[in-house]
C-alpha cells in the first residue's frame, strides 16, 4: 500500500502495468509454480492495482502534485484506477 507521495526505487519494471512497488494504492500479487517433470515447469502470475492518486510510476514531479481519482476527473484528466496483469509461462531447465 503506498501513499499519496510514495516514491519507489523501481524504474526497471517486466510488466506492461508498472512496478507494484511504485503504485500509490493497493497492490496484490500472486504466483503459481507447479513442477511438472524435472526439468519443466509451469508458472502462473496475477497481478492487480488499484491507485488511489494519480503519478505512479513517474520520475519525481513528472506528472505533478498527486491527486486523487475524483480530483484528477474534476480536473480533466482521464486516470487509470485499476490495472492487471496475468502471466503464464513455461521454464525448461537443461
């Protein structure tokens, strides 16, 4: 959970959403791994966040003064409330 001026290390992100770490709301991740012989392995991954203010996962003050969902549409402005990301893969080890 972060708040309205939490700031995160993590500009490096693998997903299309941005980094949970960085998000100033709530964030959930879960994650499957299931072994399926010995050198294969099937991998689930569910992210979710839901922002509470607006500039998550900007370079600090690119986007501005935080605001929140209600503040940023009275102003305007179109923000995303709520992202997901679901993953599926499979590792092969040799």
């Amino acid at each position: 959970k972060g708040s309205k001026y939490w700031r995160s290390m993590t500009y490096g992100e693998d997903t299309t959403i941005g980094s949970k770490i960085a998000a100033r709301g709530t964030a959930i991740e879960a994650y499957w791994l299931k072994p399926l012989t010995k050198s294969l392995s099937l991998n689930l991954r569910y992210t979710k966040i839901d922002y509470d203010y607006t500039g998550s996962n900007a370079f600090f003050g690119a986007e501005g003064t935080p605001m929140t969902m209600t503040q940023a549409k009275n102003n305007g402005q179109n923000p995303v409330e709520t992202a997901t990301d679901i993953r599926a893969s499979i590792r092969y080890r040799f």
